[in-house]
C-alpha cells in the first residue's frame, strides 16, 4: 500500500457483515483497501484460517477493520479474527472493531464477550447506536455513560458511535470528548470509513479528532 490510507478488513466472502460494509465506503474516499476471506470454494465457516498471510497482508496498512459478529460464523473465521489482532500490532496496524447486533439478538451476550477478551488489541471501538442498549445492559451502565466507561475501563484509545437517524456522531478519546451533528447524515458505515480515512491527516489530538468526526 504505497499511497493514501491502507485498510484491511476481514469479512465474509460475499461482504455482507460490518467490516466489510466499512471497507467498501472507504474505496469512495480514496483509501487502499483490501478485503481478507476465505479461498474461492472454501466454505466461510470451516475456511482454512492458517493460509492468511497477515504480516503480508498489513504491510504498511492504516487500519485493520473487524467485526464483532464474524465470532458467531464459526470457529475458523473466529481463529482468524483473532489472529489478524495479534499481527496488527506486531505490524504497527491500528485496530478498528465494529461492534453491531446480530441476527439473532440473543448472541450479543457472545459476541461482546469475545471483543472484550480483545479489547487491550482494539485502537478504535465502534458501536453501533442499535447495540448501546443491549450492551448497556449486559454492563450494568447506564446508556449515557456507556461510551466514557468503556474507554476508561478497557484503555481504548478511541470509542465512537454514530446514529444515522439523527446524523449525531459521539467520540471518546483520550483528552476529551466529541459530539456533533454530521453534515449530510451518512449511514454508519459511511461516517466510519469517513473518520477513518481522514484520522492519519488531522491526528489523534482533541482538535484532529473532531475535523475527522465531522468529515464530508
């Protein structure tokens, strides 16, 4: 990736989960991206984990985006989800984790638990507005502080959520806190590969992090 911010992100071979979503806005904004899956022919769930080259794959890369939910898929997609973490940091990639509600509701309890057992690896924590009630409540924190709590507790640099229907994007950082209304309400995915992308050029201070939440 020689130019521009390099992403990669690991998904579902027909990109229908998170990450993916994230990854394919980001083409828009001038990112080098690339989309890590199982081989052709291989089935997602039982894919051979082992033959992802991930120090190949992060080479000068930006960002590695994950989802949540790609733990619920199976235990090799899993395998490698965890693996691609550990290789981000070796390889000086920051770690981005999309926290959404799965199909089945009933396995957030699941899939969160396995992105807390991760959270030391995870740079920037995204949740999406839909899952801040149910989390909340998994947590015992109130709705409100969820946000400020989390980062505080699992020493993440970065925790964001973004709410489409009102165009509101909330980040907590390091040194402070950002709330505004974004211009032209993108979706979710949209405002993230937007945060994302724009991050490496204004830096992680409280100024930086507030042009980036609010990019167009």
């Amino acid at each position: 990736m020689a130019s521009g911010v390099g992403i990669v992100a690991f998904g579902r071979p027909d990109r229908t989960d998170a990450a993916s979503r994230v990854l394919h806005h980001a083409i828009a904004s001038g990112a080098e991206v690339m989309h890590v899956s199982s081989s052709d022919g291989e089935e997602f769930h039982s894919m051979d984990h082992g033959s992802i080259d991930w120090r190949e794959v992060l080479d000068s890369a930006n960002w590695l985006i994950n989802s949540s939910n790609i733990v619920l898929d199976g235990e090799s997609p899993r395998m490698a989800w965890a693996a691609s973490m550990i290789f981000a940091e070796l390889e000086g990639s920051k770690t981005v984790m999309v926290v959404s509600v799965p199909d089945d509701p009933g396995a957030i309890e699941q899939s969160w638990g396995a992105v807390i057992s991760k959270i030391r690896q995870i740079q920037v924590l995204f949740i999406d507005s839909e899952a801040i009630a149910p989390i909340s409540e998994i947590e015992g924190i109130e709705e409100a502080d969820l946000l400020t709590q989390i980062r505080l507790k699992g020493m993440v640099p970065i925790v964001c959520t973004y709410d489409a229907s009102s165009g509101v994007a909330m980040v907590e950082h390091s040194t402070g806190s950002v709330k505004l209304e974004v211009g032209g309400k993108p979706s979710s995915p949209e405002w993230l590969s937007r945060f994302l992308c724009k991050l490496p050029e204004t830096g992680p201070g409280d100024d930086g992090i507030r042009r980036a939440t609010a990019a167009e």
